[in-house]
C-alpha cells in the first residue's frame, strides 16, 4: 500500500486571518461547533474575526446581547448537551462579571460528574494594554485562569500558534481559555492549513542560548525577542522560550534550558504580584535548584493598574530596556 | 394526577429529607444540607410534565427534584454520604450532584447560575430538533441574580425552550423576600422580558402540573420560554441546622396546615395514607441500607477526570 501523501498548503495570513480561518476550520469539522459572541456574527466581531463565518454557517453563528455570564452559561449548558461551542469575550478584562460560569461551573463539569457531563467548550478573547487603553481594557490576568484546575490556557502570540492553537482548544475536550492580543492582530505569516491538530501543550524555543535562559508568552514575546537581539550584540546569548500554554505548562522544557545555562529570568506582562511567573519560579527553584547559579529573576507590569496616558503606560509595562537591564542584572550574580 | 400517587411521591421525599438529619447525627453525613420539607409538591408536579428527551437543572434544594425525576434511592443517599455512588461518585454531595442518564443536569449552589446553564441546554436543544425542553428550578431570591437577568432575555431573545420554575418559599435563604424585591410578585417581571410568566399554589400538585406542562407545550412548540413562580413554605431551615430566629412564632406551625402532604392525606383519607406510609418507610429503610453497604470512593481517584 502506498504511503499516504500529507498534502501541506502554505498561505498567508495575519493572525486575525489566521484565528478566523481555525473558526471556519472548526465549524467545518465538526457540524456540533456553535460560535457566538457580542458583534460576532453580522457585524463579523470588533476586529473581523469571524468575517463571513454567519454567511457561511448559518445559525450556527450568532450575535449575543452583553450578557458574559448568559454567553460562557449558555456554552456550559450546550456543551453538556453535546454541542462544542466557541465564545468570543470581547476584552479578557470583561470576564470579572462572568467568571463563576467559567469557574464554578465549566472547570467543575468533567471531575465532579466523573465524566459522565463533559464541557467541551473554548472561550477565546484578548487581553493586555496598548497604550492609550484604559484601565479596564488593559489588563493580563491569565494567572487567574491558570489557577483554576480543569481549565486550559493558551496565549498564541503568533499568527501561526492563532491558528494552531485555537483548534487544538476547540478540539480538546475540555474547557479551554485562548487569550489573543489585538497587538498581533496585523502580523503576517504563512500558516499550513492542512497540517494535524496538536495537543494543547509545548513552549516553543524562539533563540537559542547558553548565558541565559527567559520563559515569557502572549505581548512580551515581542518584547523579549528585542531585548535578545540586543543582548546578543552585548554578547549574552539568551535562550528564549514563547511558553504558550500555561495549562498544560511545559515545565519540562524550562527545566532543560535552565540545566544548560543557570539563570532563569520570566517575563510577563501581568504585574509582579500574584503573577504566573511566581508559579514558574516556584517549580524551578524546586525541580531546577542545583542548576541554579543566580536566584530567579521575574520582568512584569509594576504593581499599580494600567494607566491610558502613554508615558505612564511605558513606565508600568515592562520595555524591552527593562528586559536587557534585568538580563544583565541577572549576569553580574 | 391520581392523588393517591401524588400523595406517594410527596411522601418519599418528604420521608427521604426526613430521614437525613438522622443520618447526619449518626455520623453518616458530614456537611450541611438544604431540604425541601413542604415544597414537595413543585418537583412532584413539575416532573410529570417531564419528558425522557428533556433535560432538568436544579438548585442545591434538588433532592426532591431528583427523587420526582427518578433517580434511584440508594444512589441518591449514597451520594449525600459521600460515598462511591452512581452517580458522582460522593463528588457532587448534597447540594451539586448530576444523572447524565436522567438528563439531569445538576444541582447547583451558585444561586441563579443554572438559568444560564439551562438556556445552554435549550439552545443545543434547538439545534438537535428533536423537541427537548430543559426545566430549570431556582429559588426566589434567585430571581435578584444578575446572571439570571441575562439568561431570562437570552431565552427570550432566542425563543429557547425553557421552562423556569421559581420555588417561592418566602425567604431568600434567611430574609423575607418581599424586603429584597419591589413588586409584589415575581411573575410580573416575565412580561417585561417578554416571557409568559404564571403564579401558582406550589403546594398543589395539580396546579403545578398544569402550570408546567402548559409552559412546557408551548416550549416544544417553538413559542420560547417560560415561567411559573410557585409559592410553597419551607417547613424546615434554609439549610439543615438553620435555628430560624428570623422566623414569626406560629409561622411554620400555620403552614403545616396548607403543606401538600396533609392535603393530599386530606384527599385520600387517613387509613390509605398510612398504609402508603408504611410502603415508603420499608422503601426508605432499604435504600438507606444498600447505600451503607457503598463503599467511600478510595483516595486513590481523588486526581481521576480533570481533564479528558
């Protein structure tokens, strides 16, 4: 018998192109999946992540009034009963007035009926500041999410991971939160289409290094790439980690880059307090310690709410200078 | 409904809620539990109107629910005592157990989120078109919850087939609810979401029942939700060892004269209640004691079914 051929087909997109083509993808694939959201279906959403999906899929996408805790309810509830809804949060900051239906209601689905009820349902929504946002707009509270057993979190920071990780949550059958940022929403890249649906799960490796490693994900992957390049020309060689998942977090590959060069530095956007960098650190100091040649060093949001005016904004939000100050601060150890 | 078979299944729930706070002192049950002593008569009602393809979510008050729907006896005590039952497993416990063979959804103790949850279902039931309607019971006070707001106009707006019974018990868990509301019902709100809405005397099966299966008709008929707000009295705490200060003296003694097991012992005289009693105490008896001989779950699963 001949070897199937795996048919791979390269196109470019931006990553909003890119999550609606997982959601078309998704609607395809399986005729259970619903997606809805405020300004999702007619209006095609805020940024066009769901262009043409209303046209092409009929009822199955629908606009929702502003009612968080009736649109991830109604997910828990539909997806009880065999269906997979998709549900766009508009702002990751809109979930407050809706989190018991995510926490005390989809995380618990799965464990406390022993599997009998599932709840295979994804929230997708972005998060973190642009400058000029307001403080109700602007914030990283993946930690939140992250502390929650029975949920899956991925930030895709790519156009590429926009849509390989959005069908691994709509394919997982578990409740999974995607936190987007608008940030990314233009960049371009060309995605395989046709490829297999991952798992969720894995950080991948952005640059290799021996001097350091830094673990970031979501709007400071950006940020920590810049500040390695200018490490690199300072001669540090930073072995730079996009974690992607916080749940299943790859600790594994954290574990093996800090064998290799000793020093860990996390990097997030959230602030310090609280954040899942602690979470990071933690594991590390435990798993990783006789590796460790310098304590573990954590870059993230000052520990005040964001503020619109941009100057003010640059000075709570971590700056690729204050990723390379706090690299080189780590080499002195 | 034949009364006499009402008066049954008043009494096996009023029996079963009877007889946990003995299991608790006993040491069998840990952790509080909410009866439903004296609003039998909603879920008796309710569930005859209930279909195999409809699906039911209810609130932590839902043992009577889950009795009128069906689920087996031994389970259902096993369950409360938080042993390796069949159907969570002593997960759940008192007040958050579900039957996905029962269709029914759950117990919930967040009050008012089940709304939400069941116009999920009544949605996917839509799109299933096989003519499902999903129950929903809250309390009173659950009608002051905001998610409840939202899932109401959501139902509405959608024209989802749900039926949404308000157990009207005077008390939001301990405040009189007519403090916390104000208007003199709750069934006057329905309209203002544009949802037919009935008050009933939830201590009379029969008016329930017709309530229900009248809401429920127009459901599966695609004319959209709808409510019935159903006024009973807890003969019993909000929650098991509830000392109700805050009630009037006399109160509860006055409502044992309108509960729906002396009426309904009312109706089929004396001699045959007692006989039906006696049925249901050996029924109890020995759903207690197949439920005992349940193990506890071993610690060993306590990490089982997180994630798929």
């Amino acid at each position: 018998m001949p070897e199937a051929i795996i048919q791979t087909e390269k196109r470019t997109f931006t990553y909003i192109q890119a999550v609606n083509e997982a959601l078309r993808w998704a609607l395809t694939e399986y005729p259970e999946a619903l997606f809805f959201g405020e300004d999702v279906a007619l209006p095609g959403g805020p940024y066009g992540a769901s262009k043409g999906l209303r046209k092409q899929f009929g009822e199955r996408v629908f606009d929702t009034p502003i009612s968080e805790s009736a649109m991830l309810g109604a997910a828990v509830g539909a997806a009880m009963r065999g269906r997979r809804p998709i549900v766009e949060i508009m702002f990751g900051d809109f979930f407050l007035v809706a989190l018991d239906q995510l926490i005390n209601q989809a995380a618990n689905v799965r464990y406390v009926s022993r599997g009998r009820f599932t709840c295979p349902m994804t929230v997708r929504s972005q998060h973190a500041a642009l400058p000029g946002a307001c403080a109700q707009h602007s914030q990283s509270l993946e930690a939140f999410f992250a502390h929650v057993p029975g949920l899956r979190l991925g930030l895709p920071a790519t156009p590429e991971d926009a849509f390989e990780m959005l069908r691994s949550a709509i394919a997982s059958d578990d409740p999974v939160v995607i936190l987007e940022s608008r940030a990314f929403y233009q960049d371009r890249a060309e995605i395989d289409v046709n490829g297999p649906v991952q798992q969720p799960g894995g950080a991948r490796c952005l640059r290799a290094g021996t001097d350091l490693t830094v673990v970031t994900w979501s709007q400071m992957v950006g940020r920590a790439m810049e500040a390695a390049e200018e490490l690199a020309t300072r001669g540090i060689e930073v072995d730079l980690f996009d974690l992607r998942w916080l749940n299943p977090m790859d600790i594994e590959a954290v574990l093996a880059s800090v064998a290799r060069t000793g020093r860990l530095m996390i990097v997030h956007e959230a602030n310090i307090t609280g954040g899942f960098g602690g979470e990071i650190a933690a594991q590390v100091s435990k798993e990783g310690f006789w590796h460790l040649d310098a304590p573990i060093e954590r870059v993230g949001a000052l520990d005040v709410r964001v503020p619109a005016s941009p100057p003010l904004n640059a000075a709570v939000i971590p700056q690729a200078a204050t990723i390379v100050e706090a690299a080189e601060r780590l080499l002195t150890h | 409904m034949n009364p006499e078979h009402a008066y049954k299944s008043v009494a096996l729930i009023r029996g079963f809620e009877e007889h946990l706070p003995d299991l608790k002192a006993a040491g069998k049950i840990q952790g509080s539990m909410h009866l439903c002593n004296g609003q039998e008569a909603i879920p008796v009602g309710a569930c005859a109107a209930i279909e195999n393809r409809d699906a039911l979510m209810v609130t932590y008050r839902g043992h009577g629910w889950a009795i009128a729907r069906g689920i087996p006896l031994p389970d259902l005590f096993a369950e409360i005592m938080g042993r390796d039952s069949g159907l969570c497993g002593g997960r759940g416990g008192s007040a958050f157990f579900s039957s996905a063979e029962h269709g029914f959804l759950g117990e919930n103790s967040i009050v008012g989120a089940g709304v939400p949850i069941a116009a999920g279902s009544a949605l996917a039931a839509r799109f299933d078109g096989r003519g499902s309607v999903t129950f929903v019971s809250i309390g009173e006070g659950a009608m002051n919850q905001g998610s409840v707001h939202e899932a109401l106009n959501f139902a509405a707006v959608f024209q989802l087939p749900l039926v949404m019974v308000i157990e009207n018990n005077l008390y939001s868990e301990l405040t009189p609810i007519a403090s916390m509301i104000a208007t003199a019902t709750l069934a006057e709100r329905g309209p203002a979401y544009g949802i037919p809405a009935v008050r009933v005397d939830g201590n009379d099966v029969d008016e329930v029942e017709s309530a229900v299966r009248e809401a429920a008709v127009r459901a599966r008929d695609g004319g959209g939700p709808g409510i019935i707000e159903a006024m009973t009295e807890r003969l019993v705490g909000h929650y098991d060892l509830d000392p109700q200060h805050y009630r009037p003296q006399g109160e509860i003694e006055s409502a044992r004269q309108r509960e729906p097991l002396v009426r309904l012992r009312a109706t089929i005289g004396s001699e045959r209640a007692s006989e039906i009693d006696r049925a249901v105490e050996a029924t109890l008896s020995n759903a207690i004691a197949e439920a005992d001989a349940v193990p506890f779950p071993s610690s060993d699963t306590a990490r089982e079914h997180l994630y798929a």
